[in-house]
C-alpha cells in the first residue's frame, strides 16, 4: 500500500468508527465499508465482493439492548486491509473474513472501553450545563464521536503498516485444512445473524410466512427480487384480508403463550 | 395581543437543525445515562431560542441530560412532542420538568420495540441482503443501492417523523397505541419473516460431501467415452446423450448432501439456524456461536464431513 492510500483507508477507518455507534450513514456496514477501501485502494471489485460477503455475515449484528454482536466496523475494515495486502484478489474474500471475525470479536472490547469513557464526558457536561455553555456541550460531545472514530482508525493503521509481505506470507502460511475449513465455517456462520433476527421478529401470526418464503426460495430461477415482489404482495394481502374478516385478530390472540409456538418448543426442549 | 399569547416560537429552521443534530444522537452513549448527551446536543438550537435567561438556559440542558435511551431514528418523534413540550412551556403553560422527563421516558421503551424490528431487522437485512447479492459477483451498484436508499428512508423518516411529533404534541401518545402503527409493524415483520426465510434457503451453507453410496450402473445408463468418436463429433455426442440424462461416470455417487436434497433442498441450513434460535434463548452469547461454528467447520472438513 502506497502512503495515499493508507491515509484514505485511515479515513474510511474513522467514518467507520464513528457510525459504528451513530449507526446513521451506514458508514460501517461491510457492503459500504469494504467498497470504499477497496476503492482507495484500487482494488474496486475485491472489495465489493468481500463487502457482499461479509455483509450476508453481518445481517443481523445490531446494537440494541444488552446483546452483544461481533463489532462489524472493525470487521469490515480488518478484513479488507487483510485482502488488500494479502494480494489475492476477490477470491481472497473468504479467508479475509475468516481473519477478521475473531477481530471483531476482540472489537468489543474497545466499545466497551469508548462506552467506559463516555461517563466522564457526559459529567463534564454535566457541569458546563451548570453555566448553560453551549459551546462546550458540543465540544464535549463531538469529542466523544471523535474517541468512537479513534477506536477503529488506530487498530487499522496498525494493520496497515504490517508490512504487506508479511500479510500475505501469513495467509499463505495457514494450511488448506485450515482456510478451508473456515470457508465452511463462515458459510454456517450466516445462520447466527438470521437466528438473531428471527428470534427478535417470530410469533404465531408470522412464522407461515418465513416457511413461504424457505420453500419459494428453493426455486433457484425466482431473483431476491422476484422473491421481494411476493412478499410485499402477500403481506398486502394479508393485511387486508385480516381488517376485511377480523379474523386476523382472533387468530392472532388464540396464540398465546410467548405467540411463538416455535419458540416455546424450543424453550421447552 | 396574539403576541403576547405565544412569545416565541420555534421556526422550520431550527426544527431543521434539531433534526440534522439528532445524527449525533448516539455520539456520547455511556453505561450511566446512554443517550442524554447526544438528545441534549440536538436540543440546543431549540433551547437557545426559547430561553434567554442563563438560569432557564442551565434548567433547560439539565433537563435533558437525563437518562435516555432508545432506537435513534425513533428518537425523531420524541423529539418532537419534547419540542412542543419545551414551547408551550417558554410561553408560561404549567408544563414542569416531571411531565418533559415522563414523556420521554413513557414513549422511549414503546417506540424503540417499534423502531428496532422494522429497521435493524426488517429494512436492514433486506436492502442489505439485495445489495449483497448484487456485490457478490462484483457489482457496484449493490453498495451505491444500499446506501443511497438507506440514507433517503431515515432522513424522510427523521424529518417527518419529528415535525408529525411536534404538530401532534402529546397527543401522540394516543396514535401510539393506535390500528397503523401496528399495521406497520405486522406488515413489516411478514415481510421480514419472508425474506428470511428465503436468505435461510439461499445463504446459509451446510454441504455433506460425503459418499453414502456408489452404485455401478448398467450398460446404457452412462456415457462410454472409449467408444465416442474422435473430436467435434465426439463432443457433440457426449453432450446429447447427457442431456438425454446418461450419467458421466459408470458408478452413480450419492452423498448425504444429495439425500437431505432430495427431502427439502435446504433442510440442513433450517436445522442449523433453529439450532442457533435455541442456543440463543438459552443465553448462550452469538459470539460463542460463532467461534463454535468456525470450530465444527474445521474439525467435521478434517474428519471428511463437510
């Protein structure tokens, strides 16, 4: 990596750092994160394409209540340094990823540092609402985003100035069984962010239409977004027919329970 | 005397930086007051304009530097009724610092099981798994798709939502419990239910390529290569009597893949992802899972599994 480009990817590390707890722009999910550094880098479609990979990874890491998700800001940062260096193109991807969710795993430990230090920060304004200082209020709360870019800005320079020889001698290093392996691995890893996401949304009423979709999507001919197009189109339907019958309430109040039959069979397993 | 009945009101343009200000909602989020900081920065414009006094202006940041806490974009309509609230409140309505705080906190809790199903797991993984689909085989349009559309529904729905809060003011509270807001999420949560279904199908990866039988076929059922003959004419052969559903090699090979195929294409990625919904309501961290996971890819490829 020449100079210019570690200066970009530092960039785009920060933005990623600071939407990582902002979660606004989506600066941090791996499909715009990983495209702009393989953009700075001049590697457009190696990015690209690792950034769609890991982004079918990342799909249901959220930051919400007490859960804990690997951090996808470092995740889709280290990993497209590491297949930047690494040399080997959008074939790379997958072993890219591999490196990188332990990384995001030890990620969390950095959010819980910068979320520690934010309690200083907020007494501080605490005390400068006392003078009704506006200027400091701000002052004090960019820097807490500031801190928040720092957290992923300063692992990946680091990562960056590994000299890429030894980058790409320590992924040629890992034996096949090894990177294969994980290849296996990131494929069943998908299942995680889904189950999150099916855990948070799943009561009696929905659960017909996740097995719709399940069998639908086994006709390899129908797009995403033909399958999209169904799914507006029954869940349309639906909601018309239950206003129509009324029956729709009644079915959905006989459910009781947790309103997730699934879930209690699983619960009670 | 109208004048005198509303001394100072808020102007679009201050409602606009609110709005723009809540971005940095979550700039300061701690473990002791989470969000207080950043609803406090974005309720400075508004506070510099209803109050000229440093004592109100102080009363007015300390107010707001309470606890809070709840899904970003839905901070938009709390915003907003807080906005009326601190309004009506500038022109000398009874409105105290109990009923500003209650507001908030009475209407955080509902709107955040609002705002995290429809946007972390309904239109994130959608758009998300749309443009990744796109990305994967190297198209720019995926990401550009994501983020163009993404950034245009929240800012829509940050900007309207607050001005919806700040018209309505605590009358909100009433449209809460109310048909659409629940119309929206069932609607939602269908279609997120749909789509998971099929991405369960489609992305998750579980392959057993291992042989559970090898079958010799009979004379006729697969191509003979040796007799073929030489060149173009050969190949043209080959490929019609494929098509005609002649096997390549003389042994039919069926792995376990092939078999659970057979069943319901996609039955082992179902099994696992239920597998990982139990593991999760038994409180074991995704973190675990995942690291398992990574762990049983190695050790089933090494043993000749997977």
């Amino acid at each position: 990596m020449n100079a210019i480009s570690i200066v970009l990817v530092i960039i785009v590390a920060f933005l990623a750092g600071m939407e990582g707890i902002l979660d606004e722009f989506q600066f941090h999910q791996p499909l715009v994160a990983c495209t702009l550094i393989g953009i700075v880098c001049g590697q457009p479609v190696a990015g690209i394409v690792l950034g769609g990979s890991l982004q079918m990874i990342a799909m249901g890491w959220a930051n919400i209540g007490a859960a804990v998700a690997p951090d996808a800001a470092l995740a889709s940062v280290a990993s497209a340094i590491i297949l930047m260096k690494g040399g080997q193109g959008a074939e790379g991807a997958q072993t890219a990823i591999a490196v990188a969710i332990p990384l995001a795993v030890a990620g969390l430990f950095l959010t819980m540092i910068a979320r520690t230090l934010a309690v200083p920060i907020v007494h501080a304004m605490d005390a400068a609402a006392e003078n009704a200082d506006f200027k400091k209020i701000e002052m004090l709360q960019w820097g807490a985003i500031f801190m928040q870019g720092l957290r992923i800005a300063v692992p990946a320079a680091a990562l960056c100035v590994v000299s890429d020889q030894v980058v790409s001698n320590l992924l040629n290093s890992m034996p096949a069984w090894l990177t294969e392996g994980m290849s296996i691995g990131g494929g069943m890893v998908v299942a995680v962010g889904y189950a999150l996401v099916i855990n948070m949304m799943a009561t009696a009423e929905v659960w017909p239409f996740f097995f719709i979709g399940f069998a639908l999507a086994a006709i390899s001919d129908l797009t995403l977004i033909g399958l999209g197009i169904v799914a507006v189109a029954i869940a349309f339907i639906y909601l018309n027919l239950s206003e129509k019958g009324g029956s729709g309430a009644g079915a959905g109040a006989a459910a009781g329970g947790s309103g997730d039959p699934l879930g209690d069979i699983l619960n009670d397993y | 005397m109208a004048e005198n009945e509303k001394k100072v009101a808020l102007t679009k343009q201050d409602r606009i930086s609110v709005c723009f200000r809540s971005t940095f909602l979550q700039g300061s989020w701690n473990y002791e007051r989470m969000q207080n900081g950043g609803y406090c920065y974005a309720m400075i414009p508004a506070i510099k304009r209803l109050y000229t006094t440093k004592e109100e202006q102080a009363d007015a940041l300390k107010r707001h530097l309470e606890f809070f806490n709840t899904q970003p974009y839905v901070a938009a309509p709390i915003l907003g009724v807080t906005l009326a609230l601190e309004e009506d409140r500038a022109n000398g309505a009874p409105v105290d610092d109990a009923a500003i705080q209650g507001v908030k906190v009475g209407m955080m809790g509902p709107l955040a099981g609002v705002g995290d199903p429809i946007f972390w797991f309904t239109v994130r993984p959608i758009l998300g798994a749309l443009a990744a689909s796109f990305a994967m085989s190297g198209n720019i349009l995926g990401p550009i798709l994501f983020f163009v559309l993404w950034n245009v529904i929240r800012y829509a729905f940050l900007w309207y939502t607050q001005e919806f809060g700040y018209q309505a003011g605590t009358a909100i509270t009433k449209d809460l419990s109310g048909g659409l807001l629940q119309k929206v999420t069932q609607g939602a949560s269908i279609l997120g239910m749909f789509v998971l279904g099929s991405l369960v199908q489609r992305w998750v990866s579980v392959n057993f390529p291992i042989k559970v039988s090898e079958v010799a076929l009979s004379e006729g059922a697969y191509i003979e290569w040796d007799k073929l003959p030489q060149g173009g004419e050969g190949i043209k052969q080959a490929i019609a009597q494929w098509s005609s559903g002649m096997s390549m090699d003389p042994t039919k090979v069926t792995t376990l893949q092939d078999n659970l195929n057979s069943l319901v294409p996609g039955l082992a990625a179902l099994l696992l992802t239920f597998l990982c919904m139990y593991l999760l309501k038994k409180k074991v961290s995704p973190i675990v899972i995942i690291l398992g996971l990574f762990v049983v890819g190695i050790v089933f490829h090494l043993i000749g599994l997977m």
